[in-house]
C-alpha cells in the first residue's frame, strides 16, 4: 500500500513482550515472560455479584457517559484507602482515573516531551514505558542503578549536562524489570531535586503494594512538597488488570492538562467498570485480598530463587526482590539473552530477553523472569529447563576455553 504515515510511527515498534506472549501462547509452555496476576486470585465470585447489584439497581447510571476525571466514589476510596495510607496528602481534585497506568504513561509524554527532548530514566527501564515515550521522539539518557536504586549523584550529573530535560522516569518499587527498590533517602533526594530543577518526576508505582519482605517505604510523592512528582497508579497488580483502572495523582494545575488529553484521547474510562470496582471496594475490603495476594507471590518468588540457586550455572547472578513481579537475570557479557531463548523455547519455556529495556538497547546479556502467573510445580519445572539450557552455554565456553589455553600452551 502506498500509504504515507506520520514520521512518528517510524519511533513505535511492536511491543516484545505482547509479541512474546502469542509465541507462549501454547499450553505446553511455562512461561515467565509476561508480567501477568495470577488468575486464579481474581475475585470472581464477589465481583459476579457486585456487577449483577450496579447492573440492577444503578445499571442506567453505570452505562452511560460520565466525567473525564472519573467515578467520584472510586477516586474517594482512591484517597482514602491507598493514598493517605501510603503518606500521600490530597484529595480528589487531585486524581484522574486512567485505563491502567499506561494510558498515564502515554499522556505523560503527550504532556511534557517535543522531539529532541530528555528523558532521564533508569537503566534498565520498563519496555512499556519506553515504547509509550519513543512515538514522541525523546533521548534517553539512562541513569544507572545500584542495590538501593537509581544513583542520584548520576542523575545530578546528567541535569547539569543537558539543557532541555523535560522528565525524569522512575519505578521506585521492585523496579521492572530489575526487581530493585530506591531506598528512603533517594526518594526524598530526588523529590527535592524535582523541585529544585522544576522537572517532573513521572513516579510509576505499579507494584508498590506487593511487598514481601521488611517495611513499605512511603511514595516520592508523599515528599513533594512543590508539586513536581506525579504519580501513577493503577488496580491491575492488586485487584483485576481487565477492568484497566488506573489513576493519576498531580498538582491540579498539572492535572487539568492531563483532563484536557484524556479529554481528546477517549473522553472517559469504562464507566461499568468504575461503578463495580468502587462498589466491591465499598462493601469488601481490598487490603485483605492484597494481602492473599502477597502470600502466594512471596512462596512463588521464594520458589524460584532457591531453584534459580540450584539449577542455574553458579556464575550467573540475578536479583532477589522484596517485592513485585520479576526478579532480572545477568549473564556473561559475550553471551546473548535473545539467541539464548530460541534455544529455551526448544525446551519449552520462555523468558523476556532484556535488550529491550535498555533505551538505546546497548545490553544483551540480561533477561526478565516473572513469578507470580506459574503454578509452584510449573516454576520449579521451568526454572530446571531454564538452567538445562544455560548449562550448554556456560559449558561450551568452559570447553572452549580449556582447549585454547591447552593449544596456547602447545604452541609455545
């Protein structure tokens, strides 16, 4: 077809993941690539009978238009059941209801990036987030990460050196793909830093909630004390990712700007699927389904770190989180993450390969494994054909290195 697109879609690549995702679609799979809930902890049966009550009884108001901002009710219990808990002071002037935490991802970069400008975001980064970046065509400058989260000093150095950046990027919280936390001081620091630069920090706190081990460490945004950090949130890591439920928390100057795109995007979320989330949260409470959630994950993540422990080659390294989704495997640097996972889906098991998010895609040698979709018995199978498979890799490197160093010592 000799169709003339915009220049921007030369920027917007299919997302590996979902691309991922049709190739594991067989049953025979076991699959840690995406970054999927584990169905089987919807509340289903609860939610049947929320949705037959709205349908009944408010069915003419839940299947019509309604406000841009969103469901007043689900943005109070927003507030009061995950925000104020969290150390976040505001109200509900202050939240837009977004399809997921994507869409706020996307109106982020409708809202802050022309071409040629800044993004400074962690290294590695989350593949969704970039891809919803790059339609608008930013650098990326990627600040590295250590134990405790983006480096600050780094990040500093990176404001100083460039003129136009217009957002910094950051997931505090079991960071996807890392697993990594940011530690309490840097998220005052950067909160600080948001202010001092007068640039915004796009906080993503999918995961938040998922805490497993020691105490929960209070937002970015609950230290903005200038209006800087904006922060996204969403229900679909606690609660059901189809319902596609997320929110945006900013100061109100900034958040009529995010109204007025949502206003030209879609005009509105799902107003079915506001009235039935605000009423089961009414009548059910969501911190105890949260905390059946973090139950099952933390024996999965435990599960697969101690057979990662057992079945992988010693001298690959990998992260153990405190929390989340994902834990993020380092392999030797000659080593290829996407060759690699051809072979691992011979064997029938599937990974993300990293190479994706790193934003100028400089690093092959990481991959992504999640924990909270398998089943205990599919996570320890799949981890024993995982390390089958780099036991090849780290074997024919020992073998090939005993035979150049027993040739070298031929020669001489």
């Amino acid at each position: 077809m000799n169709i003339k697109f915009a220049e921007r879609m030369s920027n917007i690549k299919a997302s590996e993941i979902r691309e991922l995702l049709k190739l594991t679609a067989e049953p025979e799979i076991i699959s840690f690539a995406g970054g999927l809930p584990a169905p089987e902890l919807f509340p289903k049966e609860k939610l049947a009978e929320v949705a037959k009550d709205v349908l009944t009884n408010e069915g003419a108001f839940a299947l019509q238009y309604a406000t841009t901002e969103g469901f007043n009710p689900l943005r109070k219990i927003i507030v009061e059941q995950r925000l104020a808990p969290a150390g976040i002071k505001c109200d509900i002037s202050n939240i837009m209801i977004t399809n997921g935490s994507q869409q706020g991802l996307e109106f982020s970069a409708k809202l802050f990036i022309n071409e040629g400008d800044v993004i400074l975001c962690e290294s590695p980064s989350y593949l969704g987030a970039l891809n919803a970046f790059k339609a608008y065509g930013p650098k990326f400058i990627e600040i590295p990460m250590d134990e405790n989260g983006m480096i600050i000093s780094e990040l500093e150095k990176a404001l100083k050196e460039n003129d136009n950046v217009k957002m910094i990027y950051t997931i505090p919280d079991f960071q996807n793909p890392s697993g990594i936390t940011m530690s309490l001081e840097r998220r005052k620091r950067l909160a600080e830093i948001a202010g001092n630069y007068e640039i915004p920090v796009i906080e993503d706190s999918p995961y938040g909630e998922l805490r497993y081990d020691n105490e929960k460490l209070p937002p970015i945004k609950s230290f903005d004390e200038k209006g800087y950090v904006v922060n996204l949130g969403t229900f679909s890591k606690t609660f059901c990712p189809g319902l596609r439920l997320g929110w945006i928390v900013a100061d109100k100057e900034i958040l009529q700007k995010y109204i007025m795109i949502k206003q030209g995007a879609d005009l509105q979320c799902n107003t079915l699927s506001q009235v039935i989330a605000a009423r089961y949260m009414e009548k059910y409470n969501l911190d105890e389904h949260i905390a059946s959630i973090v139950e099952v994950y933390r024996k999965r993540r435990d599960l697969m770190i101690e057979n990662m422990k057992l079945y992988f080659p010693k001298d690959v390294k990998f992260t153990i989180p405190e929390g989340g989704l994902f834990t993020w495997v380092e392999l030797r640097e000659d080593l290829d993450a996407a060759v690699i996972m051809q072979d691992a889906l011979k064997e029938k098991v599937a990974y993300v390969p990293g190479k994706s998010f790193f934003p100028n895609g400089e690093k092959s040698n990481y991959f992504r494994l999640n924990y909270s979709n398998m089943s205990e018995d599919k996570i320890v199978e799949g981890v024993k054909r995982l390390g089958k498979v780099l036991d090849k890799y780290y074997k024919f490197s020992c073998c090939s290195s005993l035979e150049e160093s027993a040739a070298a010592k031929d020669n001489n």
